[in-house]
C-alpha cells in the first residue's frame, strides 16, 4: 500500500527531535555539543568540532571580522542521529558574544538544553535566554557540567534554579560526590548506579559499570563508604521533600529534568541524551494566521530566523535559515513567499551535518535549511504551499546598548543609507530613530557590543561607508503598547529618550532598570514591554 503524505511526516516527525543549548560563555557548550556528535557516531574523535572550526578559518575565512576576533560570529544547525533519531542542534557553538541571533534561534527550536557549570551556577546570559525559553513555555532540560571538578552542592544548585528561575527540579540523576570524589551518578528513575572511569580528555565513549543500589560490589567501586551514604542520605532527602516527575510540566517549562555530569570526561553524557530523546518534544504545532498548524499539516510552509551575510566574500552570499513547520521541503520546489505575494524557488538548499556543509533534497518538520537569499527574505518571513498564511512575528528583544551611527562623509549619504536600511531589514540589528526631527542619525540598539562591530565592518565592506559611533547613557528599552496617543497622555517624561523602532513603533530608552520602575509607579496605565514583534 502506498504510504499516505500523512504518514511520511508523522514518522519523520515522531523521530525528531529539535534543540538549542542556553549557556554562559565557557560553561562547556561546545564540548558538550562534541561529545553529543561523538555519541550520534557523527564524529569518531572528540574534538572534531574545534578542528572543522579551525579547518573552516583556514580555508574560508568569510569575515574579516570573524578572523580578527578569531571566533565564529553566525550559529547555523547541526544534524546528527542516534538510535534512529534526527537530532537538529540549533545554534552551533563558538560564539561567544552574545546577539539578536542567539535570542532568535530560540525562536526556531521545540527544547532548550540548560547548561550550568557546577561551580558557578547560574550566570547571566543563562538566565537572559532563560526568559525567552520561558515565553516560549518551551521544555528546558539541565545539564550541570564540569562535576569532575570541584563544584558547589548538588542540592544547593537545584534549590537555585527553583528559587531564581521559577522552575520546578527534578533530578533525573544524581551525582556521587564531585570534584575528585565524583564517582558517577545515580539514575532515579531506573534506580541503577552508573559508575564511570575517568577517560583522558574523553576522546572515546566513557566506560561505565552499571550497578543495582544492592548490588555486593557498589562500596567496591565507589570505594568511599562515607560518601555513598552521604549519596543515599541525599537522595533519600530528594525522595521525600523533591516534586515527582511530571512529563507535562516538563512538556509545558514548568518542571526541568536534571542531569549531572562532566562534558569533558564523557560522564552522564549518555545517560542525558538518552532521556532527553525520551522525554523531549517532537517538532510542536506552530501557531499562523491559519491558527495552530500540526507539523503533519501535508503542504509545505516555514519561517526564516535568521540570516547570516557574506559567508564567502567571493560571492557576497546570503543565507537565509528557515524552520520547517509543515508538509514536507523538496530541492528546487518553488514557494509562495507571503510578505511579497511573490512565488520563489528554493535552489541550493543546505543543511549543516558535523562534517561540515551538504546540499539537501528534502527535509521535514523540525529541521532547519539554509537557503540561497538574494535579497528576498528577512527575518520573520513565511514561505508557503497551498493556503496562505504567515507564522507569528518572532520577537525582538530589549536591547542594552545604543549609540548613534554617524556618516562623517556627507557624499555618502545615499550608500550609508541603503547599507542602514538593508541591515535593518536583515534583521542584523535594530535601527530606532529620534523623534526629534533635528537628529536624523541612525540610533544602532544592540543586545551585544559586537553587533555594532559588525555594522561598521558590513557598511565599510559592502557599502564602502565609514561609520563613527557614538555612545548613548542607556540600558533599557521598553515599547509602549499602547502607541503614540498613550504616550502623549503622559506627558513629559524626564530621564529617559523618545524614539521610534523601524516600524514608527515609539519606544523610550532609560538610563537603568529603576527608572523604569519609577515612571510605571507614576503611570501605573502606561502599559510598557520589554518585547516587540518583528
Ligand atoms: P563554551 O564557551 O561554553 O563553548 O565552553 P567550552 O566547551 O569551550 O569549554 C570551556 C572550558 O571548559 C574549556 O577549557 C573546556 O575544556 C572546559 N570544560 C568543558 N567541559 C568540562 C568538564 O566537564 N569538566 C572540566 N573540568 N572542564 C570542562
């Protein structure tokens, strides 16, 4: 019998599996993302992910910026396979500053993998893509990293995460000691021992002994009588004060699975893929203008996240990321493009194993492709088949610096405006501008300080502008969701500026978190938002 379009998808769509990891800088992201490839056999030796990095600055090279900074500014996807599973890693790592991208990924993924560094628990940019995660109500899975070195209590770090974020623990194992002393852990559901044996940089999978809680040999092993009871005294107090495990508030955010382990020396590495296969989501309905729309609706659609320019500065490419929503994607088939109401055909499409960049024939929800973008697509755009539709916005989040970009060289007025225009499209960062009509300058508003690198170097490479920037005394925007008449009813408000967004949206920049505070205690109507549409 002849398998149904039906049918197809909701088998790809059973089998996959889309994720992003949140992190701080060092925290391990990309020897975690190694060792997960190492398990999916997508790579043989660890350390393969550095080396294409390395291999990719040597013989691509394409951004000069990148090369100075000696990091990798874009994240694009990764897929790789276990036991039958596809797993898309959104967000490859290596970046390290952080960008409106990082909060857009978030935007294209169904998990998020908290990673936390043992000994520093929760970090800021951690917790900054935390927020957007929990707008999103989107699983979020933590792995506590680096327990093969000294770290904080394991019980201690649990309580900060329920305390600060919100969110309830439930610890899916548990670690045996840590630092020198960390011997393993113990899988709470299953109720068994995994012992580990230290690897030297964990370049094969770890050997592991898995042992019953009555099994003769456990004191052997751990060989430390003190710190397994203290373990089993632990987790004795988890049993009876610690939430039980509930799927739903895992599928919902609410409750997240917790994992122990040491990325470097492969500890709980597998144990922690293997439920997070388990107990993650498959690709989630999306919600459109046509409603919320299953990943086995049979025609075609998606949206693009992000775009990354210039990858080969020989072709001054574009590439456009879309997430495949429904229906099923084919090389070369011809869309309908809803902001435009133009049709496109997607040639060329690209997806992004370990390995490094391959051409692809088709994809499923889910995944993630890249597309050849000659100027058509931005940030947020739908692509479609058979009814029209459009997928929500994908928000823009309050940026935390801003300066004005300045064209010291009034002959180029016409070049650094369409460079600002097309950058502002692109969605590289956000462009506001004063109400005041005296000052015309761009204000650049960024959530990272290399964003306003990557202006400068784009508009002097591709629109031959040089740019000064000039520092503004802010730190929060904040819209007015009420528009402009809302805020002509409050009058004049002192410590803080009036601008527009790109959509003549008027947002007001404060110098810090209390002002704000302050003019909402003074105007408890005005309804402000720390998150746009785009
Ligand atoms: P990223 O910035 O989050 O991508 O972090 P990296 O993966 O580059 O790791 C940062 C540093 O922490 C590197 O020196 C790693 O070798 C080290 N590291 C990562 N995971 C572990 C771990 O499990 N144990 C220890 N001891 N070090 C780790």
């Amino acid at each position: 019998m002849a398998v149904t379009i039906e049918q197809e998808l909701l088998k790809a769509v059973s089998k996959r599996r889309n994720f992003a990891i949140i992190s701080h800088p060092d925290a391990g992201k990309t020897t975690l993302t190694e060792k997960l490839l190492l398990y999916g056999g997508a790579i043989h030796e660890a350390g393969a992910v550095k080396a294409r990095g390395e291999q990719r600055r040597v013989t691509s090279d394409w951004m000069e910026l990148e090369k100075q900074r000696g990091i990798s500014i874009t994240s694009t996807v990764l897929q790789f396979t276990y036991n039958n599973y596809h797993l898309n890693l959104l967000d490859t790592p290596g970046h390290q500053d952080f960008s409106e991208d990082t909060y857009r990924t978030l935007a294209a993924a169904d998990n998020a993998v908290m990673l936390i560094d043992a000994a520093k628990g929760l970090e800021p940019q951690t917790r900054k893509l935390f927020e957007v995660c929990k707008l999103r109500s989107l699983p979020i899975f933590t792995f506590v990293n680096k327990m093969d070195r000294p770290g904080r209590e394991a019980l201690e770090l649990l309580d900060e995460i329920e305390k600060e974020l919100g969110l309830k623990t439930y610890p899916v194992n548990y670690p045996i000691g840590n630092g020198d002393y960390f011997k393993g852990v113990f899988d709470r559901r299953l109720k068994k021992y995994h012992l580990f044996e230290r690897v030297a940089h964990g370049s094969k999978e770890a050997p592991e002994v898995i042992l019953s809680p009555d099994d003769p040999n456990l004191e052997k092993y751990i060989g430390d009588n003190d710190l397994l009871a203290q373990t089993q005294e632990e987790l004795e107090i988890l049993d009876e004060i610690g939430a039980e495990f509930n799927l739903e508030e895992i599928h919902t955010g609410k409750m997240t699975p917790v994992f122990f382990g040491s990325a470097m020396t492969n500890f709980g590495v597998r144990l922690f893929l293997e439920s997070f296969l388990e107990y993650a989501l498959q690709p989630t309905p999306r919600n459109s203008s046509l409603g919320q729309l299953e990943p086995t609706h049979p025609d075609f659609s998606g949206f693009v996240f992000k775009l990354q320019a210039n990858m080969d500065p020989k072709h001054r490419d574009r590439v456009a990321f879309v997430r495949v929503c429904t229906g099923k994607f084919e090389k070369d088939m011809t869309v309908n493009h809803a902001r435009s109401g133009k049709s496109v055909r997607l040639s060329h499409p690209q997806k992004l194993f370990a390995q490094g960049r391959e051409s692809i024939e088709e994809a499923y929800p889910g995944d993630v492709i890249g597309l050849n973008n000659p100027g058509v697509f931005a940030i947020g755009d739908t692509i479609y088949l058979g009814q029209k539709l459009e997928y929500d916005g994908i928000p823009s989040f309050s940026p935390e610096l801003f300066c004005y970009l300045k064209n010291p060289n009034p002959s180029k007025f016409k070049q650094f405006q369409k460079g600002i225009t097309q950058l502002q499209e692109e969605g590289a960062i956000q462009i506001m501008y004063s109400v005041d009509d005296f000052v015309r300058e761009p204000i650049l508003a960024a959530v990272g300080q290399l964003q306003f690198e990557v202006v400068q170097f784009r508009m002097l490479s591709e629109y031959n502008v040089e740019t000064n920037l000039e520092p503004l005394p802010f730190s929060v925007a904040r819209w007015v969701v009420d528009g402009w008449e809302a805020l002509d009813k409050v009058g004049r408000i002192f410590n803080t500026m009036t601008v527009k967004d790109g959509r003549d949206r008027p947002v007001l920049l404060f110098r810090n978190e209390w002002n704000v505070g302050q003019l909402q205690a003074d105007h408890p109507d005005l309804k402000l938002s720390s998150i746009a549409l785009l």
